[in-house]
C-alpha cells in the first residue's frame, strides 16, 4: 500500500532525528521515497539531541510530532535558531532550516562557539552549490568545521496539515503573484519558490508525475520550472516508482487562484471549513474564548464582566476519529452525531460504574461474569479517552454554534449558493433586491459576512452590471454608518461596543473600508475579463437520476423530526439556524477541472491543458494520446498558486472514491478574512 504525503514526510524527519548512538553522522537523505522508520527503532538507536529550528520549518515540524513524540525520539530540547540558547557541549544538535544567508551565517556563529557536541545539518531545500561553497569559507575562517558532522539535503519544503493537504507556507502568495508592481525578478523568484516547494513534494513521495496546467501565467511558469527539476534530478528521474505502478502515475493539476475568485470567500457549511471560517484556526490548533459561567448576570450586577475564557485545542483530523468522520459533514450533522456519540459513551460509562460499585472484578463470584466485568473494566480508560475527545468537540461545536447563529451565516450561505448555481439567472432585479435587503439588514451578519455576499454577488454572470454592484455596496456602506452592526465579536467574548449606538467601531470601520477595496479590485478584474463569472465556477452535482434533491429534501426532514424530538441544547438550537445548510452539494470549479482530466473527458481541460511528461521530451500532445490507451488516474494532486482553503479541500474529495485518492496543496492555507485583506491590497 503506498505510503501518503504526510507518511512519507513524516519517514524523512524521522530519519533526520535517527542519529547513530555513537554521536556520527545520521543516515544520508535519500532524496526520494523515504522509508518509514519504526519508532522503537529511532528511539534505540538515538542518543540525546537538540533540534534547532528556523519558524518556516517549526511549521513543518509541528503538524507531523507532537512534543511527547519529539522527546520519543531522544529530542530534549527544541529551540528557534534566531534565539538566546545556552551551551550544551555534552550533546549533539540537529539544525532544520531553510538554507538562507542568515540561517548559515546563524549556524557558523553556532559552530564556532562550540556550542553542541557536534552539529548535523539538514536544509529543507536544496542547498545550493555557490551558497554551499560560500558556507563552508565562512565555517573554515570562524573555526568551527570540526563541529560539523553532517550535511543534508532534505527536500521538504512544504507543511503537511494531514494526510492529504500541504501548504508551502508562502505568506500573501496572491498579492505576491498578482501585484503589477512586481519586477521580473520577483516573478522569477517566486515561481522557482514554488517549483522548489512542489519537486519536494515530488520527492517525497518518490513518483514522478505527469504535469497538467493551463497555458500561460504562474502555472505554465511552475509547471516547466518543475518539469526540469524532475528531469535534471539525478536518482528521481531514473526510479521506477517504488511505491506506485509505473502504469498508475500520480497526475499533477497546477491551477490559479484566478480560476476561482469566490471559493476562498464564500461561506462555507462544513465542519472542519467552517472552523477555520468562524474560530481562529491555524496549523491545526483552534483557538476560542468562553465567557465564565455566570458572567451575564453576576459580572453585570458588579458593573464588570470577569474576562473571557481562552481555549486551545489541537485537533489532528489523521488521528482523531470524530473529526476524521466528520470534517467534511455538514455542520449540523456534526452536531448531531457529537451528541449522539457522547450520549452513548456517557451511558456505557455509567454501566462500567455501576456494576463495580462495591465489587472487586478480580473476585470471581458469580462464575462467568466476572470475566465480562474484568473486560469492561479493563475497556473504561479507552471509553474516559474517547469521551474526553468528544468532549474538546462539543466545546468547539459550541463555539461555532454561537457564530453561526450569532451572524446568521446560514441565510449568506444560502444566498450564496443560489447566485453561484443560477438560480437567479434569470431575475437579475430580484438578485439585486435580496442582496441588498440582506447587507443592509443590521442584525445579520458582520461586516466581512457582507462583503463577502457582496464579492459573491459581483463575480455572479447574468445577475448584475457594473451599476448595480456599485449600488448593492452603496446600500451596504450606508447601511454600516448610519445603523452599525449589532452583531459582535461573539468569538472573542466581547461586543461590538458602539454599534448599538448606529456607529461603527473603529475595527469594523477598517473592515469596511478593507472590504470595499476587495470589491473595487474585482470589479476591475471582471471589467476586463480577467476572471471566471460564477456560472463558470461551480455546478450542481446531480447523481442517481436526479435523486439528489430527494435526498437533500429526506436529510432535512429527518435532522428536523430528530431535533424536535430531543428538542433540548445544542441540536434543537442548529435546527432552528442550520437546517439550510443540509444537502447542499456543488462542485467548485477547481473540481470540475480536475475531474475533466482524471476522467480523460474530450472537449475539457483535459485536451486545453499543457501535459509535461518528465520521462518525455518536449510537450506531449494530448489529442495524440486519444489515439491510444491512457492508464485511468489512481492518484491526482491539485495545486492552487495564490492561496487555498479548506472550502476547496473538501470539495475536491468528490473526485475520490475506493479508486482514486485526491490530495489537495496550495502556496498557503487562507481563511475568508485574510483573502480579503489579499485582495484590498492590489485594489
């Protein structure tokens, strides 16, 4: 079975830690197809070490070893490189980090000083040969080659969030590739960035892809920088695909962010994308503030509220298995089973207890339920893990649940979806007034929940000209001054002081203004047709004959017979706010491309797309393939240069099935605020 991207990552910093016990060089890197280390193994065979990181490869650390799992594998200590550390001479350092000037020259000061037993090296890139020659001048004429065991290159230069999602970490990637005062070198340098971030991947997983692009701009640019890496590389080229069949060929999908515009922004209906939409969510932490129980009444009676509560929680999709099941579920239905599970655990866990109390299971006394009792003793400290678990769930779905309601997401999201799949296509003016009627409504929604129907609104074909979006975000901003905002920052524990007086805030007057740069860059962008419209985004997806909407229509009478049944706490609330974001399902343009290609469709991108074949010569002509039998697609990775989202991420597992696996990439992870802010910034 092939190893995933994240398996495979995760082999290579293992055998970076797997120093031999005698203190010498760690085992060289191999340059592809790391192979897993076992960590009984790792752990034997290392002695004690410091890991030195640089905060682009701490990125790179974090998401695959937890600090239990770093001290398993003899790390006792780990430290930014650009910090103060003291002398630990008796024990040996491994340094990760970026091969940049300041990193080395940080190195050769540390080589120097003496300030590890010895010193191995691994770059998460490739070191280049003149930087690499410059390097060791600066460790000869310091004194400190003698501390220096080994040197490596490692080729990930890229964050594994889970099994299938990497990020290469390229902050503001989309004003970086889209800003016209961009020099040609700086377009140079970023795309050899990208090329560099995606042959590490490459690397890693030890399979040289096919390449599909679209022609012209960043991915043309990408995609024939990497096409030579892989060519040029020395082993890489020459494998044989170790762990995939030469026959079943990952095929790589590079793609621009300019292709879709509206799926970064867009509100979203699934658990794990509404997280990172509602809550502060970052390399798989969520982070959030309660206010103390109490506080709304106790707290107003002393004329102050005591401060909120802030909460941290590392939810791992790959190892938790209720947000493995149901990160990509509608939010309500992840409500639903939330409660379910722990209603469950609760009473197994009572059972456990109440059949000890005051019998030792060790003593048989009955005959053969002694046995039985023993087993359910023995299976509480799994049960307490797993209702613990549950438990960080329910706060997080809490949290969220409050947002949602608090802004009224669901009506956004509805609102969305039906200019996305045309609904309105056809009554442009009833587009117009229900867009209008929705931002200028002060009970709903934040500011950034109205630009962002605003910018859904805009980027929508048939619905709406210039004039029109120039009025709808006219409404909205007249809106915004003259009645505020009543809605809060509910996530951050405050209110929105001020906006129950018809003022906004000084935070929300930022946002506004941030939003309405947003809007006057796309409307630019729309005005000479540098953009897809929405009807060109997405579609709706429609199996079984048409069956869908029966289904939607079964899913959304049962969650409200249920819910009306139990009628109590958290689910009865998400019945009465969310019971619209049920069943709604639609392809974002990103799927629909790489469909076309993993199913070979004639007349789509499969035959518009540039195909670059590593092991060919040249371009390879597509229309030529027809004419013969292609291998069907059992792995596709897309890649999306300027920015993705979980939105995205999720939409795309509609091309996986028990056949093929999809894994998704982008030059950086961003949640709809911070694309905003992306694009104000070119406005």
């Amino acid at each position: 079975m092939a190893l995933t991207l994240k398996a495979s990552q995760l082999a290579a910093v293992e055998g970076m830690l797997a120093l031999p016990a005698d203190g010498g060089a760690a085992p060289a890197a191999a340059g592809y197809a790391p192979q897993p280390t076992s960590t009984a193994a790792t752990t034997n065979s290392s002695p004690w070490k410091v890991l030195i990181y640089d905060a682009h490869t701490r990125a790179i650390v974090s998401p695959l070893l937890s600090v239990s799992q770093l001290r398993a594998r003899g790390v006792t200590l780990h430290l930014l490189l650009h910090s103060e550390r003291e002398p630990i001479p008796d024990v040996p350092a491994v340094y990760f980090v970026r091969p940049t000037k300041e990193n080395l020259a940080a190195i050769a000061r540390d080589c120097s000083r003496h300030l590890y037993q010895r010193a191995h090296l691994h770059f998460s890139a490739r070191l280049e040969r003149p930087v690499l020659e410059e390097f060791a001048r600066l460790v000869v004429n310091t004194g400190g080659l003698d501390a220096i065991a080994s040197v490596h290159d490692r080729f990930v230069e890229f964050a594994c969030l889970e099994e299938r999602l990497f990020s290469l970490n390229v902050p503001q990637s989309y004003v970086l590739y889209n800003d016209p005062g961009a020099t040609e070198g700086d377009m140079e340098r970023a795309m050899d960035g990208i090329a560099g971030g995606l042959f590490g991947v490459v690397a890693t997983l030890g399979s040289v892809p096919v390449i599909r692009c679209p022609r012209g701009g960043a991915p043309e640019m990408v995609a024939r920088k990497l096409n030579r890496l892989i060519t040029e590389h020395p082993t890489l080229i020459r494998s044989k695909d170790g762990r995939h069949q030469t026959h079943h060929r990952p095929v790589l999908v590079i793609m621009d962010r300019n292709l879709d515009l509206i799926t970064p922004v867009q509100h979203a209906s699934t658990y794990q994308a509404l997280i990172d939409d509602v809550l502060e969510h970052k390399a798989n932490r969520v982070e959030f503030n309660v206010k103390p129980d109490g506080s709304d009444d106790g707290g107003r009676r002393r004329g102050r509220a005591p401060p909120a509560v802030r909460k941290k929680f590392d939810i791992d999709p790959d190892v938790d298995p209720f947000f493995s099941r149901h990160k990509f579920n509608p939010f309500p239905e992840a409500i639903e089973s939330n409660g379910a599970e722990l209603q469950d655990v609760t009473a197994r866990e009572q059972a456990i207890r109440s059949k000890t109390a005051g019998q030792d299971p060790a003593v048989n006394v009955g005959g053969g339920d002694s046995s039985e009792l023993a087993t359910a003793v023995e299976s509480l400290p799994k049960l307490l893990d797993r209702k613990k678990k549950l438990e960080v769930h329910t706060a997080i779905l809490q949290a969220a649940m409050n947002e949602v309601a608090a802004r009224d997401v669901p009506q956004f999201f509805e609102m969305e979806i039906s200019l996305a799949t045309g609904s309105y296509k056809n009554d442009p003016a009833k587009a117009k007034k229900d867009v209008a009627e929705l931002v200028s409504d002060s009970t709903k929604g934040n500011v950034e929940d109205k630009v962002r129907l605003v910018i859904v609104y805009a980027l929508s074909n048939g619905v709406g000209n210039s004039t029109d979006i120039d009025e709808v975000a006219q409404a909205m901003k007249e809106s915004l001054e003259t009645k505020g905002s009543t809605v809060g920052g509910v996530a951050d524990g405050s209110a929105a002081e001020g906006a129950t007086h018809g003022t906004l805030t000084k935070d929300d007057r930022a946002k506004l203004d941030t939003g309405l740069h947003s809007i006057n860059y796309l409307k630019k962008l729309r005005s000479m047709n540098m953009i897809a419209t929405m009807s060109d985004m997405m579609q709706m997806e429609v199996s079984g004959g048409g069956a869908s909407s029966g289904t939607s229509s079964d899913m959304l009478s049962s969650f409200m017979a249920r819910a009306t049944s139990q009628a109590t706490g958290l689910l009865a609330k998400a019945t009465d706010k969310l019971g619209t974001m049920l069943g709604k399902i639609h392809k974002h343009r990103a799927t629909i491309v790489v469909e076309n290609i993993c199913e070979m469709r004639p007349g789509t991108e499969d035959d518009e797309y540039l195909y670059l074949d590593p092991r060919v010569r040249g371009d390879v002509d597509v229309a030529t393939l027809r004419l013969a039998t292609r291998a069907p697609v059992r792995e596709a990775i897309a890649f999306m240069i300027g920015g993705g989202c979980y939105g995205e991420y999720q939409n795309l597992q509609m091309v996986a099935d028990e056949r093929r696996n999809v894994t998704y990439g982008s030059t950086e992870i961003v949640n709809p605020c911070t694309f905003l802010n992306h694009l104000a910034k070119l406005a």
